[in-house]
C-alpha cells in the first residue's frame, strides 16, 4: 500500500490520540469525513493500523521495576525455540520480546512491581524455560523515551 499525505496525516493524529473524532480526525488530514473513514478502514484491513490501545503508565499500576533481560539460549531447536516463544508471549511480566543478532539471541523488555516480584519471575519462569542457558539483567533506572510515533 502506498501512503498518501493524508495517510500519513491521519496516522500521527492516531497515534497521538486513537480516541479522536472522525470529523476532527478528517479535518486534520484534509478530507471530507466519509472519505477519512473509507482510507482508515483501508489502513486497518491493509495492516497499517495494527491495533488501537491505551498507553498505560507502569508505576502508575504499580509496576515500579523494570528491566531488560538479554536471554542465552542452550540451543536452536525448533521445537525449544517454539516452546520458548509460546512461554514468553503468554507470560504477563513480559512486555516485549526481540529476537536478535549479537551475543543474545533475545532481549526482553519485563515489568514488575519490585525486584523480589523480578526474581520470582527469574526463578519461577525464565530458568524453568528447558531452551534457556542463561539471562543478564540490566535494570532500567529511568525511562527516556517510550512509545513514540511510527513516522514512515
């Protein structure tokens, strides 16, 4: 799919606010209501548009701890590789998983409420996981940027 201008228009007023009106929405990116939301659907059922949501701010739930973990596997069996990324999507603490090039073959991004919780999650979940050799922790001291705009 090729993005117009006002595609692009109407994805960062998305991103900035998915409760908008269609008609604020429309005036934003310079076309007549009935038509914004005939090129909104077309973004969603093309993919652009994956999904809408809340940003929710972690400490404000009570979620203070967080950290990256750079996960070691033992090996890269299919069948370890699959149990493990079936764990991880359906664990909660987990907020993101990247399989990646370097030293790590993943890097998770998990929240928890304190450090005790993140060692429960350690001993009770990721070491238990027969594909994991090994995890280092790097907990992050303060968030700088989070949630920023996909601008193409």
């Amino acid at each position: 799919m090729t993005l117009t201008e006002a595609d692009l228009r109407i994805l960062a007023a998305l991103q900035s606010d998915c409760r908008i009106a269609n008609a604020d929405l429309a005036e934003r990116a310079g076309m007549s209501p009935s038509a914004c939301w005939r090129r909104v659907r077309a973004l969603e059922e093309a993919g652009v548009i994956d999904r809408y949501a809340a940003q929710v701010n972690p400490a404000a739930v009570g979620l203070g701890f967080q950290a990256i973990v750079h996960v070691h596997l033992v090996r890269h069996e299919r069948d370890n590789l699959t149990d493990f990324i079936r764990a991880v999507d359906a664990c909660p603490e987990v907020q993101e998983c990247y399989a990646t090039t370097g030293q790590a073959d993943y890097h998770l991004r998990v929240l928890t409420r304190d450090i005790e919780a993140y060692n429960r999650f350690l001993e009770g979940f990721l070491f238990r996981l027969p594909a994991v050799a090994s995890a280092q922790t790097n907990v992050v001291l303060r968030t700088i940027k989070r949630g920023a705009p996909i601008v193409p």
